[in-house]
C-alpha cells in the first residue's frame, strides 16, 4: 500500500527507528509509493465527516405554557 501524505512517510520511518516494523514493511511501502508527490497531509473526505444532529435548544424563562 503506497503512502498518502509526507506525515504518513514520517510516522513509519519513526515506527521504523522504534523497531516496531521492519525495514521491509518501509521499503515495500516506499517502492509502492514512487516519486509521486505526496501532500504534507491529508484531510477527510466529505462522506467521512460525522453527520450533523437537529438539537432544538429549550428557551428559559417565557413564553409558551
């Protein structure tokens, strides 16, 4: 799978220096990727967001009884 972002690149060759991947994981990864140009980062996706909630706020003091 080929890195999406510049940060993501950062993080596992972090997780690589912590030993927690190993140096194969790294280069499959960073071969998959190529030269492409990569964002600093990326964002989500509109269909990713969490959906907004109607809440109808009570009014104090007043009004209808």
């Amino acid at each position: 799978m080929p890195f999406k972002s510049k940060a993501q690149r950062r993080k596992f060759a972090q997780l690589l220096v912590e030993g927690k991947i190993s140096n194969q994981t790294f280069e499959e990864w960073n071969r998959e990727t190529g030269a492409k140009k990569l964002p600093e980062r990326v964002g989500r996706t509109p269909s990713e967001k969490k959906p907004k909630r109607n809440v109808r706020r009570l009014r104090s003091g007043g009004g209808e009884n």
